[in-house]
C-alpha cells in the first residue's frame, strides 16, 4: 500500500473576500459556536463531520470551512479534499471574521464573541 499523500497547499479562503451572509461550515464545538457564529453559518462540530456529510451545504463552489482561529479547519479541509469535495480553510477563522467586522450572531443573551 502506497503512503498517503497530502495536498502541497491547503486552499485558503480570505474573510475579506466572502461576504457576511455567506454559507460557511463552522466545525468548532456547541459552546463555541452558541457565543458568536456567522449568520449563515452551518454548525457540524469537527467530531461528528465524518457522520453529517449529507449536512455539507452545496454553495454552488468553494465552501469555506472554518473553525475558531484555523487550526481544526486546516485539518477537516484536508480531510474533506481527500473525500472529494470543494472546500478551502477560511483564513484566521472566526477570529478574523470578528477582527474584520463581519456580521455575527450568539445564541447567548451576551453579544457575539469569539474566546
């Protein structure tokens, strides 16, 4: 059996190129995405990804996949490559989607953060 290889480059998707209401999948757990999350976003928590690939929205091209500074994206994009889908990391995660100013909601009575 042949090693498995990985992309040379994980694609990237930049906050500032998408808009606030765009469709991105947040991986990051319940009590991360109930404090701030995008607006359109789809929640799958990292861990339940393998079993909620018919969850996956279809954008019509690239979905971003984001997590709350890129680290589990980075991961759950290489993985999801490998599945043969069309998904790029968002850059900086939801920590830069907050540090650019783009829409966010909470689930919580506490306006939307990003710990």
């Amino acid at each position: 059996m042949g090693a498995m290889t990985e992309p040379a480059e994980i694609p990237q998707i930049s906050v500032t190129s998408l808009p606030d209401d765009a469709v991105i999948l947040d991986i990051r757990e319940q009590d991360e995405w109930d404090r701030g999350h995008a607006p359109n976003a789809i929640h799958i928590p990292s861990g339940q990804l393998a079993d909620r690939l018919a969850d996956l929205p279809d954008v019509g091209g690239t979905l971003a996949i984001s997590c709350r500074s890129g680290g589990r994206a980075t991961r759950a994009t290489t993985w999801l490559l490998a599945q043969g889908y069309d998904v790029a990391n968002l850059t900086g995660g939801m920590r830069a989607w907050l540090a650019e100013g783009k829409t966010m909601e909470s689930a919580t009575d506490a306006p939307p953060e990003v710990p």
